[in-house]
C-alpha cells in the first residue's frame, strides 16, 4: 500500500459530496423556486466552503480546491436563486 496516493480517495470524496448539489441546483433552476432554502444557510455554507478552498490552496491540495470551487460555483447558483425570489 505504499503507493496510495491519499489524493486519490480526496478526489473520490469530492466528486462525491460535490455532485450531491447538482439535483438540488437543478431543480431550483427547473422550478425558479428556491423557497425551501435558508438564506442564512447558504451564505454560511459558502463562507465555509470558501475558508476549505483557501485551505486547499494552502496545502496544495487539488482535491480539496476541486470540490470546494465547484461546490462554491453551485452555492453561487443557490444564493442567487434565493435572492430573486
């Protein structure tokens, strides 16, 4: 197991809590409603996810840069559905 790149697990990890956003985007999109969703919520969600990218660059880290700007990309969505209902 001494070639276990531990990065690897990261980026599975990542894909995968990552695109466990995309239906809830998706179908804000579809119905132009983002009612079910705490404002509050998603700007402290994106202030986190924000703080692990920065962290992930930090370490150097792809993975955690990965997932974290493509899930502050899909908070952006979020957020910006929230504010125009």
């Amino acid at each position: 197991m001494s070639n276990f790149n531990p990065e690897i697990l990261g980026l599975v990890a990542a894909a995968i809590t990552t695109f466990a956003w995309v239906p809830q985007v998706y179908k804000m999109y579809k119905e132009r409603n983002a009612s079910g969703v705490s404002l509050t919520m998603a700007l402290l969600f994106f202030v986190g996810i924000t703080l692990w990218f920065i962290y992930g660059y930090l370490i150097e880290s792809i993975s955690i840069m990965v997932a974290n700007g493509i899930t502050l990309i899909l908070q952006c969505m979020i957020i910006i559905y929230k504010l125009k209902e």
